[in-house]
C-alpha cells in the first residue's frame, strides 16, 4: 500500500502525466486516509508489537518518508522516534 501511495505522489508532481489527474488525486485521498489510519495504528503499537512486526513496518515506513503529506510525515517521525530509533540505539 505504501509503494502505490507514492507512486500516486509521483504521477500527481509529474508535468506530463499520462493519468487523468482527476483520477489520480481522488485515488490518492483514498489511499491518504488508509496510510494514516495504518499509521495511528501502528503509532499505538507496544514494544512486542512493534517487535513482531518490524519487517514490514520498518519497509513501509521507509517508502512513505517521501511522502508530501504533512500527516503522513509527522506520523512517521513519530514512529521512527518512539520505535524505530530506539532498536537502532540498541544494536
């Protein structure tokens, strides 16, 4: 779901898109509300959570760090800050 979120952001900031652009800025909502809800969520992971699921989180996270979104990209700091920076201090 990340890797097609941003790949809508890219079509939207291309000057010669083949995509309607109507299309695309409405697809791009859709998946703007999906990403931060998957974000909130995993923003209230606990420390085992996040444990179990850091292969994919980590993934994801790394690909939406492109992202315009202001939203987006205060969830991934914060993300990054309470969890993610916390493992890489540990290693």
């Amino acid at each position: 779901m990340s890797h097609h979120f941003v790949a809508l952001e890219l079509v939207l900031q291309s000057k010669s898109a083949t995509e309607d652009k109507t299309f695309a800025i409405n697809k791009h909502r859709m998946y703007n509300n999906c990403v931060l809800q998957l974000l909130k969520a995993i923003a209230r992971f606990d420390e085992s959570e996040f444990k179990v699921n850091q292969a994919w989180v980590i993934s994801a996270l790394s690909q939406l760090i492109l992202c315009d979104d202001r939203n987006v990209r205060m969830y991934v700091s914060q993300i990054y800050n309470d969890h993610v920076n916390e493992l890489l201090l540990r290693k």
